[in-house]
C-alpha cells in the first residue's frame, strides 16, 4: 500500500530516507500529484532529502517497492504503510514483509512554502537593427513546469502581431520595436509577462540603386534639329525593384506576417537618345 499526506497549502516536500531496516533492495516514488522516481531499486540508506513539487492542496501519494538483492533482482511487491504527524512535517512507516513491524523503511516529508508562481520573459538581444533575429524566452524559477500558450506584440507605431502557440522561444527577425507579452501556466496557474524590445535603423549611406544604360535612337529627337540638344540627349527615370527581391515578410517571431524592405526598392534608368536621322550623311537641317 502507499504512504499519503494531505497538503492544506500549496507547498514543495523534502522527502527523507531516515532509517532502513530490511534485507530487500527497495525504490522510493511519489505517485500522485506527479509520476517521480526518487530514487531506483537498491539499498535505501539514510541521506539528504529530496525536493519535489511544488504541489497544489491535495493528496500526495508516495510508493515502496521490494525487491530480491541477489540476481536477477525479482520484484517482491508494494510494501505497505502508516502514516504519522501532520502538517507540515509527517513519518512514513514502511512494511515490506509480514512481520508487520512496519520500520523497513522509515522516510520523513516536510512541506515548506512554495514561491507564487512567477514568469519572466528576456528577449535577446533586447535592441536589435532591422531585420536582425530576435529570441524571445519565456522562464521561471527553478524546477517550475512552464506551458506557452500564446505570444502577442503590441508595437509603438501601432501595429500589432501574434501567435497561438506553446512555441518557446519566440524567434524571428525584428523590423519595428514595442512590447512583447506572453501567457503560460506555470505550475499549473496561468500567468502573464511582458517585455520591451527595440529596433535601430539601418545605415544606407553607402548603398546605391542599381544603375543601367539603355539606347533608343532617335528617340523622340526631331529628323530637323534647331537647337544643339536636338541631336542627342539622357533621359533618367526611376525604375522599381522585383517585389520579391525587395520586400521580405517576417516568417515568425514577435513581427510575424509583418512586411519591411531588405533592399533599395527602385533602380535608375538611363536612356540615351542619339538623332542618328539628323546625324545620318546627306542630311540636312533646314
């Protein structure tokens, strides 16, 4: 049978092997709330404790087996229990034969506060320049079990983004800075978190357009030029870039489905115009 104490509180456990009494290999485990191996099949001796939870109010269940100490190690069965005290400190009595003596296995549990469950998030890095990955945690205190359940972003500009999803860390590019919040259950209480992340512009100087030359002759030039510019000329003209070489959309991350320029978006275009008629032997201007 299994050794039980009833938590009033929320609390973590310092379960102890106090004293060992027996022949037979054994293995200590909580059962209820949680599935844990303290420790494997084996001689149980006095030592330090070990932690667990922490655990809501509640019944926590702890478990003895026996087994045979000489090869192969044959499972005797569960031993059986008695349970002394109360909150916050009890004595598990442990039986693991017949003599019904039930000092096999002497184990003490002690329950201490548990911390309120706290989230934190830690966006790294914090300021990052455009278009640049960012990696958003989310984290608690030692041992504590986190659940994502969704990441938001509320920028400073207005724009917003999000994502149902228990993905941790939340990662992709960053193109505009704001607030990042996420919600998860930590150890089973659902809380939030938020944080600032901030973007810095990108240093253009030294980036240029793209520049082509292309001819188209006469062009618009008259076949009887009046003035000199008649006979040849360069026309300029802004020329956009393939949207998909230009325009990237963040695939995931606190910017997800945001959309923001990796490149100058337009070229410039020459055109220069030579009046091969007016230029043409035999002809003449009137």
């Amino acid at each position: 049978m299994d050794g039980a104490t009833v938590l009033p509180v929320r609390s973590r456990l310092a379960v102890q092997v106090q004293e060992r009494n027996a022949a037979w290999w054994h293995s200590l485990a909580v059962v209820v709330p949680e599935s844990r191996t303290l420790q494997g099949a084996g001689y149980l001796f006095p030592g330090p404790p070990f932690e667990v939870g922490p655990y809501d109010p509640g019944l926590v269940v702890l478990e003895v087996k026996a087994y045979n100490p000489r090869a192969p190690h044959q499972f005797f069965g569960l031993a059986a229990f008695r349970v002394t005290g109360s909150y916050p400190s009890w004595t598990v009595s442990f039986e693991d034969g017949s003599d019904g003596d039930f000092n096999d296995i002497i184990v003490s549990v002690t329950a201490f506060d548990a911390p309120a469950a706290t989230l934190e998030i830690t966006c790294v890095p914090a300021s990052v320049m455009r278009g640049n990955p960012v990696d958003c945690t989310a984290t608690s205190g030692a041992e504590a079990n986190i659940v994502v359940k969704e990441w938001s972003f509320s920028g400073t500009n207005g724009l917003t983004a999000g994502e149902m999803s228990g993905v941790n860390p939340w990662s992709g590019p960053l193109v505009t800075g704001g607030t990042v919040t996420v919600k998860a259950d930590v150890d089973g209480m659902e809380t939030t978190a938020t944080t600032s992340v901030s973007v810095t512009a990108r240093n253009w100087a030294g980036v240029t357009p793209s520049f082509t030359v292309a001819e188209s002759s006469p062009g618009p030039l008259p076949g009887n030029p009046t003035v000199i510019g008649d006979f040849g000329k360069i026309g300029f003209r802004p020329v956009a870039t393939s949207q998909a070489a230009a325009v990237a959309q963040v695939p995931s991350g606190p910017n997800v489905g945001m959309n923001y320029l990796r490149r100058i978006p337009y070229g410039i275009e020459a055109t220069v115009h030579v009046n091969t008629v007016a230029l043409s032997q035999g002809v003449r201007s009137g």
